[in-house]
C-alpha cells in the first residue's frame, strides 16, 4: 500500500492537532490506536507511525512529527499607579502581534482610565502561539488642598497661613513647612503645592491684604 499522513505539522502548548492516515484498509498507531483518524495533544514535539494494511495483507508505514512551539514570553511594562486625571503608557513586548483588551494593536498604548483599571494583552509570536499579560494601574485620589490664615493684615504686621490636605507641602516663598510667617509690605498671594501620600498634587492660595495704618496728627 501507499501510506500516508495528513494532518498539522505544527502546534502550540496544550494544542492538539488530527492526523489522518490513508492507503490501506486497517491502521495502527504507534501510541496504540487503531482507527484512520486520531487526534494528538503532545507535550512535546513528537513523531507519530502508522503502519497501514492494505486489502491483500501487505503493509506499509509513515511517519509524521508534530512539532509544539513555545509561547511568548507575554510582558507588559509602564506605570502601575497613576493620580486621577493622569496617562501613562503601557509597552506589551514579547511576540510579534499584539491585541490589548482596549481593541488596540499596537506594542504600545496610553491608558488613562478615572478609576483603577485591569489591562491585558494577547502577545502572539511568529509561530502563531499566544499568551496573554495583564497589568493593573491604580488611580490615586488627588489631595484636597487648603489654607487657613489671616488673609487681611496692616502695614507691617505678619500672619501665619497654614496649609493642610497631604503629608508634604510647598510654598512659593520656598519654604517646605506646612506653618508660615508672612509679613508681605504689599498685598500678596501665596500658593501652596500639597502632596499627599499617593503622589498626587494640588494647589491652594490665600491672597494676603496690606492695608494702610491710619496717618496720625496731633496738633495743639
């Protein structure tokens, strides 16, 4: 008989493929089945024989290795925390094609989501096998800035403007403290940049009035 093999040569981890032999009227396996048609999930590549039984009793063997691929190593890189209103860039490597849960096919994508957000890339390599990734950004609340203080003072007089809403504080006079003492000799504002333990920023201000001290005569 003329025996042969038909089937895909080539699968992913956890695939399976059917080979499908012909020429011959019985047919047995190597891995012991007895039927023309077999499906086959390897592990690993391997090599599947048939020997084929023709009507009169010859036979006649073939062979076919099925070769398993390995995935892609599916990765995904970028910011993992962002502060609301904020983007980052995710970068998806490890393949040669790309599609991300948000219906893009490109490595890289801009996610700015409003509020903690999964997202996953399917990574496919050049042997058509795939593996997904998966990254989740969390957004961060921004602080609530404030600031407290006397906002109307006299000519040379001083007031303490004291900042709250985060865990680190920046002032436009460059002081860092949350406290300070500010005697502007003309109406001023003061602007404060609070951080808060996320990362994430917001500003506050307090104008500061100067006003005039009275002009005093005495006469007699």
């Amino acid at each position: 008989p003329s025996a042969s093999v038909a089937g895909t040569n080539a699968i992913c981890p956890g695939g399976s493929t059917v080979l499908t032999a012909a020429g011959g009227s019985s047919y047995v396996w190597s891995n012991g089945q007895l039927s023309a048609e077999i499906t086959v999930s390897p592990a690993s590549t391997t090599a599947y024989t048939v020997t084929v039984t023709a009507a009169n009793g010859c036979t006649a063997t073939a062979v076919r290795t099925v070769t398993v691929n390995s995935l892609p190593n599916a990765a995904i890189t970028g910011t993992n925390s962002i502060c609301e209103g904020g983007s980052t860039t995710l970068t998806a490597s490890g393949g040669s094609a790309y599609s991300w849960s948000t219906g893009a096919t490109t490595a890289s994508i801009s996610a700015n989501p409003a509020v903690t957000s999964s997202y996953t890339v399917t990574v496919t390599n050049a042997n058509g096998c795939t593996a997904t990734a998966t990254r989740t950004i969390t957004v961060n609340a921004k602080p609530t800035a404030f600031v407290t203080g006397d906002n109307i003072i006299c000519a040379g007089a001083n007031t303490v403007l004291s900042a709250s809403g985060g865990t680190s504080f920046s002032w436009n006079t460059g002081s860092s403290n949350a406290n300070i003492t500010v005697s502007p000799s003309a109406t001023t504002t003061y602007t404060v940049t609070v951080t808060n333990s996320g990362g994430c920023t917001a500003t506050a201000n307090r104008t500061v009035t100067v006003n005039a001290n009275p002009s005093t005569n005495i006469t007699g």
